[in-house]
C-alpha cells in the first residue's frame, strides 16, 4: 500500500542540447506525511488511444531525492516504490525519450500527455509546466 502524496507538481523540460536525442527532462515533486513506502506508476496506455504503449521503457536516469539520494525500486516493469526517510518534499527526476508521435504526444503541448505523468496509486491532484529552452 502506498503512502498518500500531495501538492504534486511536473515540471517538463525540452533543452536544445537533448533535442537530437529527443531526450525530455521530467521532474516531479510531491510532499509526503512521513516516511512510509510511495507507490508510483506509469501509464501503459493514453485514455482513447486502445492501444499499449509501455512508457515506461521510455524512461532513463530515474533518481529520488528528498534532502539526499532515496532508496527506490522497481516493484514491476512501469512501477516504482519510493522510500522516504522522513515527512517532506520528494523529487523524482528522469529522461522520458520522446521519440515517436502517436496519440499520447501529438498534442502542441506535451505537458498534457499523459506519457511522461507518473501517477501516486493514491489519487491526488496536479500540477504541470512545461519549457523548451
């Protein structure tokens, strides 16, 4: 079971130096109550789209850190189970290889696809940026 997060924020990042790479970097925050076990997932799939992308082999360089490194696993092939040491900030940061465009990207604003969005398994609201620099 997975400790419940909130103020969760994404911020999605498109530099020119990773442009030839098609590299995004994605970073999450997200405040926790303690120090129990944060459950997260990446979607399989895009809402409409019927099809299985598995975005999470899309993913590279995954970190977790609170006021330094956090232990972290994958629980499964699109999960990963965050450790916190203790209440606060967490911020997970990761390349999302943004190479194809399909149903989950082809919006002018990547900052709404679902692809790069790391869900809580417990429901929470968000909040997202996006900058192309």
């Amino acid at each position: 079971m997975s400790a419940t997060i909130r103020d969760v924020h994404y911020d999605v990042t498109f530099m020119r130096a990773n442009a030839q790479q098609r590299i995004i970097d994605v970073a999450m925050s997200f405040n926790t109550a303690g120090a129990a076990p944060v459950i997260l997932s990446l979607p399989a799939w895009t809402p409409g789209a019927y099809e299985i992308s598995n975005y999470a082999r899309k993913v590279s360089n995954f970190s977790a850190s609170a006021a330094g490194p956090l232990v972290w696993d994958k629980s499964d092939y699109d999960t990963w189970r965050v450790r916190p040491v203790a209440a606060g900030e967490v911020v997970l940061r990761f390349d999302f290889l943004a190479d194809s465009l399909d149903n989950a990207s082809a919006n002018p604003t990547f900052s709404r696809s679902p692809a790069y969005r790391i869900r809580a398994w417990k429901r929470c609201a968000s909040t997202s940026s996006a900058a192309f620099v």
